[in-house]
C-alpha cells in the first residue's frame, strides 16, 4: 500500500513564500514523474509543475520565475517552492507521483495522489 503525504500549506500575503512537500511510503521500487495541481474555488484542478524521472521541470506559464519544482529520490520525496505568491495562486495544491510499488509479489504501475494541501494569499 501507497501512501502519500503532502505538508506546508498555510496562510501568506501576497509576495511571500511556502515550501510544499509530498512524501510517499510504502513497498516503492521507482518513482517516474512527479507533479503538483492546483485547484481553486470553482476552478479546474491545473497542472502547475512536472518533474520527470531524469529531472527536467516544467511549468505553466503562470507561475514560471516564481515556483521550483525539485525531487529527493532517496526518500521518495518531491517539493514545490512557491515564491512572490499571489492571490490568484490560492488554491488546494495536490501533488500526483507515478509510482511502481509491488503489491502481494506482483509489480504494479500506477498515479498516487496526495490529499491536498491549501495555500491561501492574501492581499
């Protein structure tokens, strides 16, 4: 069993900075991709960064220059640094790994996704 946990959402103004982190446990044996979403009140849930196993990072447009995206792979472990928030960047951020787990001998491929964390900008 997989289990993802994602910590440091909290409460900023605008301008201001989090760290988010999503660490995953349980029977891993590789870690490809590593994402994180955004959803905002009444919105989509987005993609905002991908890593890939080789670690190159992309973004969406809007938050290129201010978020980086970064992987730990001893520990199974991606961040999200988020710098010069704004308000518009309020949302649930979810991260979502691609991960190869064995399960019962069996070796099983399949997206984890954590349960969200909210990161609310004030103006």
């Amino acid at each position: 069993q997989v289990q993802l946990v994602e910590s440091g959402g909290g409460l900023v103004q605008a301008g201001g900075s989090l760290r988010l982190s999503c660490a995953a446990y349980g029977n891993i044996l590789a870690v490809a991709s590593m994402e994180w979403y955004r959803q905002a009140p009444g919105k989509q849930r987005e993609l905002v960064a991908r890593v890939s196993s080789g670690g190159t990072a992309t973004y969406v447009d809007s938050v290129k220059g201010r978020f980086t995206i970064a992987r730990h792979n001893s520990v199974n472990t991606v961040y999200l640094d988020v710098n010069n928030l704004k308000p518009e960047d309020t949302a649930v951020y979810y991260c979502k790994l691609d991960i190869v787990a064995a399960d019962l001998g069996i070796n099983i491929r399949r997206d984890y996704w954590g349960k969200g964390t909210l990161v609310t900008v004030s103006s």
